[in-house]
C-alpha cells in the first residue's frame, strides 16, 4: 500500500484540506481556535523534518527551496515517497 502513489497522494490532499480549514477557521473564528493551534504544531513538527528531509531527496532532481516548501507543507508524505522514487 505505502508503495503506491495514489497513498501519498491521499495523505497530501487530506494535510491540504487540514490546513485549509485551518486558516478558514482562523478567519472565522480567530487564532485561538482548536484548528488553527493544532495546524501550527503540524507546521512546527514539519519545521523540525525540514534535516531528514534534505537528506533524504539529497541527489534527487529537487531544488531546495521546492524540498523545503513541500517539507512545511506536507512533511513525511512528501520526501518518503521522494526518497523511495514514488514521487
């Protein structure tokens, strides 16, 4: 299953539609709101991946600033499938 694109992929789009919601939320409802404080601890953990994300994409066609975009973003299931050659 992990070795399918269509996975990672899934795990994208739910992280996107989480952080969408989030700042949604944050509009909505302010800073302070249950979403909006979970949505900064995922970017805070992603932050601390940003080390094994560029050593896992090293020799990869990756540019940097695409690594660390796509690390914030979506953190693990972005550079796993990256280093497994699934992405």
């Amino acid at each position: 299953m992990t070795a399918k694109r269509a996975f990672w992929r899934t795990l994208n789009f739910l992280l996107g539609l989480f952080f969408a919601l989030a700042v949604a939320q944050g509009v909505v409802r302010g800073l302070e709101a249950p979403l909006v404080v979970a949505a900064v601890l995922v970017l805070l953990a992603h932050v601390l991946e940003l080390p094994a994300a560029f050593r896992a994409v090293a020799g990869r066609d990756r540019s940097e600033w695409v690594t660390m975009l796509m690390t914030l973003l979506f953190g693990f299931t972005w550079w796993v499938p990256v280093r497994r050659g699934i992405y």
